[in-house]
C-alpha cells in the first residue's frame, strides 16, 4: 500500500528544499552563464597565457566528478583557512563547474561567427568590445542556445548533490522524509516529480527569454 | 596632396611574397579600378589601404596620416575610410535602420533620432528607404549590398573601398549596386575598387590599376588602357575576361 497522505505534514520541508535549489539553481545560471562568457571570450580571442589558462580550468572541471569538485571546496579548502558554509560552497562549485562547461559551449558559438561581422564592425570604427557585445554575442548565444539550455538543466538536477554537505535542498529534505517516515518510494517519486516541474520550467524561463533575445528569427 | 599613397609597399604571408614594392598615388575624387587575376593581390592590396592587413616594408599614407593595423589607428581611419565587402556583412540580428544606425551612434556618439536621420537620407540614396525595418534575410543580394553601402556612407568616409561587390550577387542584381557606385562617383566620392566589371571600370572609372604577380603592372587612364593595353599580360587578362 502506499501512503502519499504521509507526506502531506512535511509539505514545509519539501517546500523549503524545493525553494533553495530554486534559488541555487536561478543565482549559480546566471553566475556560470557569466563565467563561461568571459572564459569563452578569453579562449577565443585572448592572450596565448590566457588561453592556456582558461583551457586548464575547463579541462580540470571536466574531467572531475562534481561531488570531488564540492567536497574539495567544502572539506578541502578549510585547510588553507577558507571556511565556507555548506551553501557558499555549493554556490561556488555550482558556478565553477556550469562555468566550464559554458565556456566550451560559448566558445563554439563565437567560433562560429564568420571573420567578415568582425572586419565589417572594425572598419565601421568599433572598439573590440563594442564588437563583443553589439555585433558577436547575439549571433553567437542563438546558435548554441539549445546546448547551453540544456547544460544549465544538467547542472540543476546534479545540484541533488549538495544535500551531501547538508545543503537543505529538495534531495535533502527527501533524505529527511524518508528518514523519518519510511515512505521511500513515495517520498522519492515526489521529489523525482518536482525536479521534473523545475527542469520544465526552467527551459521554460529560457525559451521565453529565447524568444525575446532572438526575436529577429521569428519575423524573418 | 594625394588622399591615398602607397609607397613601395610589401606585404608577406609567411614565405609568400604577396605584394611587392606596390606605388601608388590617388586624389580625391578619383574613381581607381583594381583589376587582375585572383592571387594578384588586389584584394590585400585594398585591405592594406584601411589597415585590416599589415604589410612590412613600404609606407601607406592616408589624408596624410600613416596607415598601421594598430587597433586605434583602425578605429581612427574608419572615420575617413569606408569599405564595402563581397559577401556584404550586414549584422543579421538587426534591421536594416540598426545596422546604419549602429555605428554613428556608438562611435559617432550621435543621438538616436540624428543617426536616424542620417540612415533615412542614406537608404533614400540607395533607393531602398522603405526597407529601414526589414531585416537583412528578407532583403536580395543586391539589396542587401546597397545596405551595406548606405551604412559605410553614414559614417561620411571620404574613402569607399569596395572589395569585389558585386562578385556575390546574381548576374541581374549586379546593375542595380554598380547604378549606385556610379551615383556616388558623380558626387565626387572617391572610389577604390577591386573588381572584374571591365565595363564599370571604363565607363565609370578614371583609372585602371592591373596588378600581375603582386605588383602595379600596368595602369592608366581606364578607357585608354582597357582599349589599348601595353603589356601581353594586360593583353592576355583583357582578352579572358571580355
């Protein structure tokens, strides 16, 4: 027999943990999406040194598990006297880790830019931020919108992992549920179905800002 | 004084000896067709002109400023020179007023409303006022190209330099973009054109450049060395592309 009515006086529990990955998932998008944008811009069009630099970063954050990556920020860094609360540290790698991914996203975006919008702005006397930011960067975002849509939603449902170092987030307070009631199918499905709702909406919030950014495709 | 002078111009890619020893002198209000083979060097030539190429010997002067691809120098010559390439680029995400509009108002630092004034007379002058809120896909080649000449004239360049204009577009859209040069021409507008629209350049232009081999090999009044050409390869060129 299962017992959803169980679940009905943790509904503030749940509503909590749903609230903070919102608010995790909302702050570390825009933060990583920032991030990855300045790497990619590096990575495309900057200093050699700079370049490596950036190449290094990615490749480091790429190429870990996330939970090391949290558990090096949350238990590591401690040991060189930077303390963080559980939630600055699942901010912190959150960011860091949709930062790297971004930026190869971003990057591919830029790359696809052809070299001509970069002569015509240049012989129209525009600085090279001007021409980052007024003539490349639209382009650039809706070619790999899709992509980028999607990385942020990885990253959402991967922030499940935070509730390891106690983050009050929507897997945690399922942990705490289930812990207290035994009612582990109901209380997972539950929670299983709110990450759904989040990622739908999620890509929700991002086609419509889609739709408004790169309204120049509708009317064509 | 000359408005452009190249003096003993080179230019390398690498090992390959692109432009070699290029000189060359243009007054205002000429109207200079740059012709020859592709591999000649005339498109490099043009883009060591506004600084988009450097070159490593020789010297460019402009309006009698020195021509460096130092990115300053680039955004100070865009003032004075404009260009027109062949695959147009016009930004996508703009309308055809933003696209002129862009740069007057964030180079320029001209109001809004003035830019738009500006772009308003200049798509009168193409003959394409009525598109100031389309956007570049909806336009035809040859729209599309007279859009890109109404936004280098918004930046009031004393210089076009058209780099093959009208090589991208469908033979019955060429007309309409070399009507327009010839327009501006009339108006004094000093043009430097690579291009292989013989009958353009002898109608309509002044003086032909023939670039062989990376260098000036002939050149001279346009009528008279298109009718009579001196050298076979001048010849030979002539003969293949009539």
């Amino acid at each position: 027999m299962l017992h959803f009515s169980d679940l009905f006086q943790y509904t503030d529990v749940f509503l909590s943990g749903l609230l903070t990955t919102v608010e995790l998932t909302l702050l570390t998008t825009i933060l990583g999406i920032a991030l990855g944008t300045c790497c990619a811009a590096i990575r495309q069009y900057g200093h050699t040194v700079s370049q490596r630099l950036v190449a290094v970063y990615v490749e480091l954050i790429r190429n870990t598990p996330f939970i090391v990556q949290l558990f090096f920020i949350f238990f590591g860094l401690p040991a060189i006297g930077l303390k963080l609360t559980p939630w600055q540290a699942s901010m912190i790698a959150l960011t860091i880790n949709l930062g790297a991914y971004s930026t190869e996203i971003i990057r591919a975006g830029l790359s696809s830019i052809p070299k001509g919008q970069i002569e015509a702005a240049k012989v129209l006397g525009m600085n090279f931020r001007q021409t980052l930011t007024r003539v490349i960067f639209t382009p650039a975002f809706e070619k790999i919108y899709p992509a980028l849509t999607s990385q942020c939603i990885i990253v959402m449902l991967g922030s499940a992992v935070i509730s390891q170092i106690s983050v009050e987030d929507l897997t945690y307070a399922a942990n705490l549920v289930q812990s207290r009631n035994f009612r582990a199918f109901e209380s997972y499905l539950v929670t299983a179905l709110l990450y759904l709702v989040l990622a739908i909406a999620l890509r929700f919030i991002f086609n419509q800002i889609g739709k408004r950014l790169f309204a120049y495709r509708e009317v064509r | 004084m000359s408005l452009v002078n190249l003096h003993q111009v080179h230019k390398y890619y690498g090992d390959n000896h692109v432009l070699k020893g290029i000189d060359l002198d243009i007054q205002a209000g000429e109207v200079v067709s740059i012709i020859g083979k592709s591999g000649s060097g005339k498109s490099t030539l043009l883009r060591c002109i506004n600084g988009l190429e450097e070159y490593q010997q020789g010297g460019i002067t402009l309006d009698g400023k020195e021509v460096t691809t130092e990115d300053i120098q680039v955004r100070c010559l865009a003032l004075s020179v404009g260009m027109i390439f062949q695959n147009f680029n016009l930004f996508p995400h703009m309308t055809v007023g933003e696209n002129i509009m862009l740069a007057p108002t964030i180079v320029l630092k001209k109001s809004k409303a003035e830019a738009a004034a500006v772009a308003k007379a200049m798509l009168e002058k193409v003959g394409l006022a009525e598109k100031f809120d389309s956007y570049p896909e909806k336009l035809s080649g040859g729209q599309q190209q007279r859009v890109a000449i109404a936004r280098a004239l918004a930046m009031s360049p004393k210089v076009l330099l058209c780099d093959e204009i009208t090589s991208a577009l469908d033979p019955e859209l060429v007309g309409e973009v070399l009507k327009v040069l010839e327009q501006l021409a009339q108006e004094g507008m000093t043009l430097i054109l690579v291009t292989h629209e013989m009958n353009f350049a002898r109608d309509v232009g002044n003086r032909v450049v023939f670039m062989h081999q990376g260098k000036v090999w002939e050149e001279g009044d346009s009528k008279q060395l298109l009718s009579s050409p001196q050298t076979d390869e001048l010849k030979q060129f002539i003969g293949a592309v009539l």
